[in-house]
C-alpha cells in the first residue's frame, strides 16, 4: 500500500522534472588514492580559486563587487536615520525592524552622495550573533536584473526578489536583491544555523514590504 | 542508469546540496556503484543514499568552497525551472529531517523501511515525518490533506 499523497507527489514530480540534470560524464572521474586525496584537494583549490578569478574577472562577473568598491571608494559619511530620509531614498521611519533587528549605535548609517549617484547603508544586528547590512540605492546598479544569480525568487506584492543562501551548514548568510522604480536595494545578513539561520523567506518579504512602503509615502 | 543518476541527483538537490556538490557525491556513487553492480536492485536508491552519506560526510568542504559556490554553478550546471524554484523553496522551509525523508520518498521513491536505513531512523519515525511533512507541505500549497488524520501510514 503506498502511504503517499498524490496530489503532493504530482507537485514533487513538476518540480523535481524542472531541476537540470548534468551529464553522468560532465565531471572529472578519476580516482585518487587515499594518500594523495589532500594534497590533491588542496592544489586543487588552489587552482579553481587562481582559475575561477581569472575567469571571473575577464567576464566581469565580479561587478557587484566592483561596484561596491567604487561606492566605498566615493567616501561615505555617518549620517542620522532622518538625515539619510532625506535623499528620498525608501527608508524605513524607526531604528528597529521586525525579528529583534536593531541599528548599531554608532556609524550605523552611512550616505554616500555624488552627482550621479546616492547610497545609504544600514547595519543591523540582533541577538545570537546576527548582522544584516541594507543598502538602498539610486542611479548606480547593485545588481543587474538579467544576470544576478540567485536560488530562490521571490514575489512580493509584485516586486520580485531574487535570494542566493551561502554556506548552509553552521554559520550561513543570505544575499537578496530587489528594485523599487529606479531604486535598487540588496540585503546581505548571516546568522548561525543553530539558531534558524540569518533570514527567512517570510522575514525577507517583510523587509521588502517595509521597503515598498517607505517608497510610495506621499 | 541515466534515469536512476538523475532521480538521484534531483534528490540530492532537493535534499539541500548544491548542484557541484550533488554531481561530486554521485560521481563516487557511480563509480562505486559500477564496482558492486551485480548486488544493486535499484539504482536510484542506491545511488541516492550512498551519495547522501557522502555528502553529508563532506558537507565541511562547502566551507573552503563557499566564496567560489556560484562560479562553479554558473559554469556547470543550468539554474532549475520555475517548478523546480518553487519545489526547492518549499522543501528549504521544512527542517532537514523531514526534508530528508520527504525527498526520499517522493522524488527518489524509497519505501519507509529504505528510508529509514538511509536515514538511520526507525520505520515509525519515517511514517510519522512523512505525514506530519505531507501535511505541512499540503496546507503551505493551499490543499486539504483528504486522508483521515487517525489513517496510519502502512509500511510499503
């Protein structure tokens, strides 16, 4: 007798079809020898790292980062929540968000202002050795929509969020994008497993909700 | 052994790994399982669970992989469909026990007795999770769960 749910085995199969398979023979295959499996997994790493950099950077796959450093690079300023309000960016109104997030006391709020461009960033914490960083941007790409990379997507009252999770074993972050018009905010926050993680997907909506919000106050 | 590497595979997926993670646990699964073929009855499973363990044995390696994970996916490995998003984000929200044993089950099509030698958990505590899971999943996807509640799972 089979004990399983139908209607959730037809949802399992959907789904577990739309989940690329790579080829059997896609992969390296060949057999190390016990003794030499280290040393073995250590060059190896060391060339993916010296290989996938190159890489990286002659496809400029690396230009959120690159970004980021020019954004740093401008200078930025510790500024006071309302001082930050005032650029117009979507901001939320009060130091605390929901989940037990906080703003740190000091220099937890950073303006960065050019002609071209304006970025405010946030950092939070919370108990259990929880960090969360937003930045909120305008006239300067955090991400590009067509080619972020991303596990999860999420829709929003619309908006649409794309979330990558990283290292999901003890200690993992979580990295989401969302654009607002033409305002473009990521989140970055990490937190220990034992404790449930940095952020769920709910508690990611609701920071975009509050986002959303504070971008179409009159 | 194409369809069982890929039920497998999806499994492992499904399961938590990344996808580099998922083809380097199976490639030994492959290989092992090419050495005891005559004593395999089904593939899939097999593979499933042998590569599971190994994993979950390796799982530490994702720590020195961590910074490089989205490269190695974006070179090898096509991201999942929309299905496959939504059927990933559900099975993330479930606790790894149950996700585990759900993915056993549903996508790879182990019997709760298989499930609980893959798992090393007892038979009951696989019918319970898969129930308790079921429902979960059931309610979260907007269904009713039209079994009655007293329905024990029989073991297959």
């Amino acid at each position: 007798m089979n004990d399983l749910d139908q209607t959730l085995q037809q949802f399992v199969d959907r789904g577990a079809r739309a989940i690329p398979v790579p080829s059997m023979t896609g992969r390296p295959a060949a057999r190390r020898s016990p003794v030499r499996r280290g040393a073995v997994v250590a060059t190896s790493a060391l060339l993916v790292l010296l290989l996938g950099s190159t890489a990286a950077l002659g496809q400029n796959w690396f230009s959120e980062v690159f970004r980021a450093g020019n954004i740093s690079a401008a200078g930025s300023r510790p500024v006071s929540l309302a001082e930050a309000r005032t650029t117009g960016l979507p901001l939320p109104s009060s130091r605390a968000l929901p989940g037990g997030w906080a703003l740190h006391d000091r220099g937890a709020v950073q303006l960065t202002r050019t002609p071209e461009w304006t970025t405010v960033n946030l950092q939070y914490d919370r108990g259990g050795k929880r960090g969360m960083n937003i930045t909120t941007a305008s006239g300067v790409g955090l991400f590009d929509p067509s080619r972020v990379r991303y596990q999860e997507l999420l829709t929003v009252d619309g908006v649409t969020v794309y979330v990558s999770r990283e290292s999901p074993d003890a200690f993992p972050a979580v990295r989401a994008f969302f654009a607002l018009s033409d305002v473009q905010v990521e989140i970055w926050a990490f937190g220990p497993a034992l404790a449930g993680g940095p952020l769920t997907s709910d508690e990611i909506a609701e920071l975009v909700r509050i986002w959303a919000a504070s971008s179409t106050r009159p | 052994m194409q369809e069982s590497y890929a039920r497998a595979y999806r499994g492992l997926v499904a399961a938590g790994a990344s996808p580099p993670d998922a083809a380097d646990a199976l490639q030994d699964a492959v290989e092992a399982a090419l050495r005891h073929a005559s004593s395999i009855e089904d593939p899939a499973a097999w593979l499933f669970v042998v590569a599971l363990r190994r994993w979950k044995a390796q799982r530490w390696r994702a720590r020195l992989f961590a910074p490089l994970e989205w490269l190695r996916q974006e070179n090898a490995i096509p991201p999942p469909g929309e299905d496959g998003v939504l059927l990933l984000n559900e099975l993330r929200r479930l606790p790894s026990r149950e996700r585990e044993v759900i993915v056993a089950r549903y996508i790879v099509g182990l019997s709760q007795r298989e499930t609980a030698d893959a798992l090393g958990i007892a038979v009951g505590t696989v019918g319970a999770t898969t129930v308790h899971a079921t429902r979960k999943l059931r309610e979260r996807l907007g269904g009713q769960d039209e079994r009655p509640r007293s329905d024990a799972p029989a073991v297959r």
